[in-house]
C-alpha cells in the first residue's frame, strides 16, 4: 500500500512535469479537487485514446452522436438519477471532515461496498472497526448526497450537467429508428464530458468531479440475443474471464474463448459474449497488456436492479492494484420503458414477428480517463541501471511518434532537420528540437514516451543517411532518408 | 429575407430527416430551445471539421490542450465574465415576450449593434421605430441578463460552465512555459464545450445554449509581432480584406496579398497578419469555397476595449446572409494581467533582452458549429431538373465517404460487396446498403453527402470490376477491383 502510495505520488509530479496532466485546476488559484487539465502531451494521448475507441466502435458498424451535456429536471426525473444518485456520506464526530462510507470500506478492507443500504454500511463500519484516513473516529450516521450538478436555463427552468452520457444517448431514440429505418439491432455511442459532484475525489484521474465517459448503446430485441451473427468471427478468441462462482471460490480468472463459455454456460448469450469481447478489444487495441486485464462478473446482489448481467472490465494498476476500468450491462428494456412513460412518447420498435415492442439495449460504458490514466500508469519505467525514465507507451498511441534533431545548429544540419520535420510532420506527429546535447534530447524524448528520434549529422550531408534510434532498446541504426518513410511505417503501426 | 427563412426551415427538417442535426433536445419531453444533437452523419462531419482544425493547428506548431468546463467564481470576477457578460434584454410592452436588443436591431436593420450601450440600443429603437417580430411594442427599458450559467462545487462553492474557452486556456501559462522550456512564441489550442444561457436563442445552430468552440491563443512578446518566421512562408497567399475604411466608403472587400496588406498598412504587422492568414486557411481547409469569405476589420469603436486590433472572419450563408464565424483578435497583455493580478502569481516570462514581462496574446476563436452549419448550408443543392436532393460536400469532410451497394443480395452479390466494405472500411468512412432499387439507394448517398458509390454486379463475378458512380456529374465508370484502392485515393483525397 504504502509503495503504492509513492509511486501515485511519483506518477502524479511526473504526469504535471512532462504536461501531461496539470491540476486540480484552477491551479493559480489554489485548486479545486476534482478537476484536470490535459497538458500538451496529455491532450495528444487522450485524442489517439479516443480514436482508438472511435476505430473499434466505428469498424463494428456502430454510430457516434453527440448529445448536449445539459438537459432538464424531467430527464433525471424519469432516469431515476434525480432521487437516487447519490453517495452515502460519513463525517467524523467532530463534524470537520467527512467521507463516502462505500469508499471508504473498499479501500480499508477490500469489500466492495457500492452498493450496500445505510444500515449494512453502517454495520461494516462498525464491524470492522473502521476510522478516518487521519485517525479520527467517525459519527455513525449516513448522509445521502446528491452527486448531480444543478443550474438554470432561461430564467427558472431547473437542468443538470450529464451525470453519464447513456442517458442522453437513450432519449433520441425515434430519431435514430428512422436513420436506421426502423431495422434492429443497432449501435450508438458517445464520447463525452459528464459530472459528478463527488464529496471527496481521490486517486487522481480515476475519480474526478468532471471526466469524459465512452458508452455504446446496442438496442435489439430479446430473440436476437441468443443468435447474434458478429458472434461468429469472434467466437474463438480467449478472455480471461472471473466468474462469480470463480470469486466465490477463491479461483483466479481463466483465459476461456467465447466458444466455450458459451458451451460451459458462463456467459448467458451470443450478443453479450460479444459484447464482453469488443470491450476487451478495445482496451487491448490501447495497448494494454492482456495480463493486466480481467473480465470480472458482478455478484448477483452487487449489480443494479433491471440489470440481466453485468461484468467488469478491471485492470491492475501499478498505482492502485485491480481498478475497475469498465461495464458491460445487459440493462433490459428498462431505460427506454421509463422514457416512454415519462415522456408519453412511443418508444418501440417492430420485431421481425411485426410487433411493437420496447427493445433491450446491451451497454459498454468507460470512462476515458481510466485507460489514458491506465496507459500512463502502466508504461511509466524508471530503469536505474540505464540512469534513465522512460515511458513504454505503444506507438499508435504515443503523443509524439518521432523526435527529429540536428546534432548541432550550425552548417546546415538544423535546416536539413527541419526539412525533414516538413515531409514526416504530415503524416506522423513528430517534434522537433535543436538544444541541448543530443543525449538530453534523446532522454527528454524517452520520458514523454516517444518510441523514436531521427539525428541529422555530417554525414546526412555526404551520403543522405541518418541515425534512427529507438526508445525501448536505445538501439541505433543508419538508414537512408529515401527509406524513412517505409521503416517508419513498419515501427509504428504496431 | 422571406427566401432565406424558407431556406432555412427546408435545411432544419433536411438535417433531422437525415440524421445530421436533431432537437431542440429533450425532443421527447417538449425541447429546450438552445440545444441540439448531432446525429450519426452530424457527428462524423463535426469530426471530419474537427480533425481539419487540429490539422492545421498542429501542423503550425500549436499543441492542444483540454480545461475543465466547470471553474470556479475566482476565475469568472478575474476574467470579467461574472460582472459583465450579460445581454441587453428588452420586454414587449405587456411583458409577455422578451428579446435580446442589440440582435433585434441587427436583424431588422442590418447595424451590428453588439458593442452598443444601453442608451444607444434605445435610442436606434426608437430611431428606427423597432417593434418585437409578432409586431407587438417594444417596452423601452434594457434588462441586462447574465448569460453565465451557475452551479455547485461540493457543498457550496459557487462554480460556473465556462462561457468561452479562452479564459480556460489562459490559466495554465505557468505549466505552459516549463512545457515549452521558457521560450516564446508557443501557440496552444483548446476545441471544447462552451455555454451562454441565451435568453431566446435562435437562428439553429448559431447561437445555441451549448456549444463547442475551438480558440487558438498565442503567446508572443510585442517585438516579435514586427517580424514573424513564419509570415514569409504565407506571404503571397491572398486575403479577401475588408477595412474600416473600405466598409465606411461602402467598398467591396479587395483580396489582398499579405505582403502588400503590409505595406499599404492595412495590418498592423506581421505576426497578426499570419494569424488572419491561418483563421482563413482553417476555413478554406473545410472546403468553403473562397467566394464566400470576408475578412472584415471591426469599427475602432466596435471593438473590446483592450484589443489591439480584431478582425471577424464572415461567411456568407444562404439562410442568413453574411454571418460571423471567427474572430482575430490582438488582446495585448490583458487576460494574463487580470489573472497575475487576482490570483497574485506572477505570469511573466522573460525577454530576448532578460526582462520579466507579461505577455501578449493574440487569438483565432470561433464556435465549431458555425463551419459545421455552412458546410451544409452552402451544400445543400436541390435540383429540380435532375429531381434529386444532394449534398455537395467535399470528399475529405463527408460523413460518408464511400457507398458500398450489391445490385441485388443474391447470387453472391451481397457477399462480393461485404467483402469489399471490409477492406475499404479500414481506410474509409463507408456504408454497406442492400435494401431498395439501386436508385433509391444512390439517392439516399446523394442527400447524406456521399461523393462516391460502388456497385456490385453479375459482371463483378466475371471480370472482377465495379462500377464507380461520383455524386455530382452522376458519372459511371467500370474499374477494376485491384485498381480500386488507388482511384479512391485520389478522388478522396482533394
């Protein structure tokens, strides 16, 4: 824990120092927990993060939207956030400071407790003994705290900051019928801010007051859940799944293909088999190690109420061990059926057998934050023996792809550079830099993660070479200009 | 103006109908005026304009970041926002109706009355004998209404979703300036959500409660304004210019090269000039076409009180006419003083000569929905001797790139056009259609923007050819499968 601890502190000075990822903002005027900016090189990643997620969704023949962040009070009224998304909040005797009980509980003991009543937390509190973080004993009394950002549109008509996107994703659903022209299954997704008005955010960009969620919304009807015809091309790849039986009985989580956990009745049908795959493909395609991924289901008490099934996608951090990362629900009919009840519009489709029916939607919902934390926190390498910090990040997703520097300014080196910068700048994201010593340049580079430099030399002059070296192995080599671009393609599309 | 309003109802329901722009949302609880859904083709084309934006930028050196939307009060008093970023409202006389006045005026007279005072708006009212649009009375009393849209921190810190992206930019110099190892010029950029709780928004997506913005801000000592590196690489191209002494002669705008703006002293020096440049490029790099572009300088007294100097870039709509869709603006030292003097942290930097100095900023900044809303406005062709409705867009900003259709599913057919989809997918937006003649099928691309379309037939099993249809001429040509991937490039590519 307590190493854990110093490397979060390391990870975090070094994410603000590299720009990466500035805050809490507004940092010049003390700060506000909760909120970040994503630096220079932490806006980069961020962007190659979501065009990650964009590729996966898109090529799968989703669709993105973009619905507003604000809507009114009867949108959270009929989404049920408006009474019941809140956190349970524990403050010491002495009234000074005060906690969100669920957390609290989790990081002690290791219980996840998210979705336990007041009384039961309350118990476990008692139970286990429990303090606060500073040693101070705590009044055993539950608040409930509203996580929702209020404010006003017009003069007085009472709207909220986006708690998640998903909803926002449900409401216009007649719209989408007549793009997709009224056949089903289909997908949407959005990638978007969203608010939570935490009490106490901690742990950096895991948990912040404003984040960006990715959430894609599969709506169908219940009959195309058994056949789900992608299901075929993905059938023989291996996830490494924890069943709820496996946690119970201490096993660890198994590689199994989708095929077999069909057969083995761990997954309850195609369409989210399928689904559970596409998420771990996308956090594999960020390039996160598959040994630190686990799909973990959740405890038939833990998920929510309408919810069929509904697995965790959780990686293991070096910062704070397994983290959950992201959801796959089955959420039944139930969001559409509480819009149409609200909203007294219809909101159904027709089924192959001609009726009117509210479809299911099968639901992957992440924040971005997370495997852009993730990748950071992963990567992040301080080789002692090398005397050098580097950061191991895949070359899709790195923030700068190619360092190019001129070993000195003068004779012409620095133009021949910065020639180079022009013809490569405009297919890769490339940086140039002339100052400092070459090797200075080389470990600036390595520490904001970019997998190659090119040096420009005398020699480039003589016979049009020059030295191409990589981050990970600071292995060099001497390649010529005209065969730039070929290399340069092979290194860095992975 | 009849014309253009019939215009721009026609465009409203086209871009619902297709799936470009939904809302007023919620439209299932009734709609909130000022805030709107892109749908699955809105979206890919805001993406495609914002992939342009980050382009160009990038490839001018700037780096992107990404700041918190929500900031607290502290940054809102320092940037002036809290104490008077408000609107002019005036009430009809029974107080039923109320409208923004300094609008008003500019749409029933054509004076840009924005930088008005309370007084001169009632005077050009009743000047002007100006009455609400139903034609009732106008009461002659301004209401100053703020536009900032409050919310909560915690328990009770007063916070606000930012107004405008370029206070947000600003905060961050410190980091900034170790980022870019204390030297200047370096050129940062944000594209992200902005809100103005408008009191009747209209006109669409033009003056929308929420809103993405994209605004560059450059940090630059005033000696380097004089000579800029990189004006001369800019410094033939042509700007269509508009001066306060063209518009006050009542002159046409004259297009100009930058080089001899200068000497005529039209602008003020080279660094600004650069910048109007890059504004015009971004714009041009969208695809609307340089005809419908202005540069026109603001009055000396129509400009904010701290700006050098401010330029609007104006593009002319055919459902409103010229409108605003940039501005350039040299704001001086004056954000950073305001936030080095209300957060007493010194946001200096140090001169060529040694000197700690604040510095200068000059700005590009415009909403992203605005170029969004011109490329179909400007795009939208319906022709009536042809009897089809389409979209025109370029091919590099099209939400579609590529349709992919099977003349009939059967025989092998549709599994010819599937396999091609795969592989054409991962290069290009495209979109698999089976259903309908192939006529409807191509009239559907042909309104959703699609510049090509690819029919499958019984000779595709023979000789491994298609037919390739473009969108505009409707000119078919049979090509070669193998040859494919080379002619889309260079008809997809510009």
């Amino acid at each position: 824990m307590a190493k854990e601890a110093d490397f979060s502190e390391t990870l975090t000075t070094y994410l603000k120092d590299k720009g990466f990822v500035y805050g809490p903002e507004p940092e010049i005027y003390g700060g506000l927990a909760g909120f970040y900016t994503y630096g220079p090189l932490g806006k980069r990643l961020k962007n190659n993060v979501e065009a990650v997620i964009r590729k996966v969704f898109n090529s799968n023949g989703f669709y993105e939207i973009e619905y507003p962040i604000i809507s009114p009070k009867e949108v959270w009224k009929a989404s049920g956030h408006l009474d019941s998304f809140n956190d349970p909040v524990i403050l010491t005797e002495d009234g000074k400071e005060s906690y969100r009980a669920d957390k609290l509980i989790e990081e002690l003991t290791g219980i996840a407790a998210d979705h336990f009543s007041d009384e039961k937390l309350l118990e476990t509190i008692k139970e286990k003994n429990i303090k606060a973080p500073g040693g101070k004993k705590l009044a055993l009394k539950i608040e409930r705290y509203s996580l929702m950002m209020k404010t006003t549109i017009g003069k007085n008509i009472e709207a909220y900051n986006r708690p998640e996107t998903a909803t926002t994703t449900y409401l216009p659903f007649k719209n989408y019928l007549n793009f997709f022209r009224d056949k089903l299954p289909f997908g949407v997704f959005q990638i978007g801010k969203a608010f939570r008005n935490e009490i106490s955010p901690r742990q950096h960009l895991l948990r912040s007051r404003e984040f960006t969620q990715a959430e894609s919304q599969t709506f169908l009807f219940p009959e195309m859940k058994k056949e789900w015809p992608a299901f075929e091309e993905a059938k023989k790849e291996l996830l490494p799944l924890w069943t709820e039986k496996m946690q119970n009985e201490e096993k660890k989580p198994e590689d199994i293909s989708l095929e077999d956990a069909m057969k083995k009745k761990l997954l309850k049908n195609q369409a989210y088999a399928w689904h559970l795959w596409l998420s771990f493909k996308i956090f594999t395609d960020f390039g996160i190690p598959k040994e630190r991924l686990r799909l973990r289901q959740h405890h038939h008490d833990e998920k929510a109420f309408y919810s069929d099934d509904t697995w965790d996608l959780e990686v293991q951090l070096k910062s704070f061990g397994w983290t959950e990362v992201c959801g796959i629900s089955d959420r039944t009919n139930y969001d559409l059926s509480q819009h149409q009840k609200h909203s007294n519009e219809k909101l159904t489709a027709r089924t192959l057998e001609g009726k009117e029916e509210i479809p299911h939607v099968i639901e992957i919902a992440f924040g971005v934050d997370r495997p852009f934390f993730a990748l950071l926190d992963l990567n992040y390498d301080e080789r002692e023996d090398e005397k050098r910090t580097l950061l191991t990040l895949p070359p899709w997703i790195a923030p700068i792809q190619v360092g190019i520097y001129p070993l000195v300014k003068k004779d012409g080196l620095a133009e021949k550079a910065k020639e180079l910068m022009k013809t490569l700048g405009n297919k890769y994201l490339c940086y140039y830099d002339e100052s400092g010593s070459i090797g200075r340049r080389y470990s600036r580079q390595d520490a904001a993660g970019t997998p190659l430099g090119i040096t420009i030399d005398y020699d480039t002059k003589e016979d049009n070479t020059v030295t191409l070296r990589e981050r990970d192995t600071m292995k060099q080599e001497r390649v010529k200009i005209e065969n730039l671009e070929k290399i340069l393609g092979e290194k860095l599309n992975g």
